[in-house]
C-alpha cells in the first residue's frame, strides 16, 4: 500500500501543529479552496496528498485520447509538471507556510518523489529521519 504511516506524516509539519496534524491540513485546504486570490494547481494537490500521507499518483489520470496522444501529448504531462513545480519552486509550499516550513517540507518533499519520476514512492528516506529524531529523544 502506497500510503504514508501515521508516524510518518507529521515530520512535515511545525512542532505545535504536529498533534492535530490531520485535520489542520484538511482545514487549510478548505481556506485555500474558497480563497479567490491563490490559484491552485496540480502541484498543490499533489502536496495535500502527501501531507495526508496519500498516494499522489492518484491525483491524475493519464490522456488517452487518440486524438490528443496523435496531435503529440505525453500522457503522463500533468504529473511530470506537478513534479518538476514541487522539485523546482516553492511557490507552493509557502501557501502551506501556516503549517509547515517551507524549506525543510520542500526537502522531505523531493526526497520522498525522487525527482520528477511519476512512478516512484519511496518512504525510505523519511523513515530514515523518524529513526533519528526517534533516537534524539531517547
């Protein structure tokens, strides 16, 4: 299953959202859905997935359209341009900056993409960070 543990999860977020995580993400997103002014992309709901702890590959749905794959489109465009926004700017984590801190979360972020490659999911290298705050604590 291509989802994120509970303990995973919160390492994106600040300290103090950490214990009411889930539903801070989820209330956030209502804000930024009704808000006029913050246009949302595909790269923002790529981001709320993770930080739900979701598969992102879910958000999309390759083009099957014969005519459109004829005239030349990729069928995996819009997951390789949601990706290479979250591996190149951070635009769109700062509309998240309420919760999160930007740099850190773009860093986990890509770590856990591994670039632009739609197909990949590696949990490893936050699994990896929770092992070392975990041993921090001890």
């Amino acid at each position: 299953m291509n989802t994120l543990s509970k303990k995973i999860t919160p390492i994106f977020f600040k300290e103090e959202i950490k214990p009411n995580c889930y539903n801070e993400v989820k209330e956030l997103w209502l804000t930024l859905q009704k808000n006029d002014e913050i246009q949302l992309t595909l790269a923002h709901h790529v981001l709320y997935a993770i930080l739900r702890g979701k598969d992102w590959r879910k958000c999309f749905t390759p083009v099957t359209n014969e005519v459109k794959l004829a005239n030349g489109a990729s069928p995996d465009r819009a997951i390789v341009e949601a990706m290479y926004r979250l591996n190149s700017r951070l635009d769109v984590f700062k509309d998240f900056a309420h919760l999160i801190d930007p740099e850190p979360c773009a860093k986990l972020v890509r770590s856990l993409i591994q670039g632009r490659r739609a197909s990949a999911y590696n949990p490893a290298p936050l699994e990896e960070l929770l092992r070392k705050e975990i041993s921090v604590q001890a």
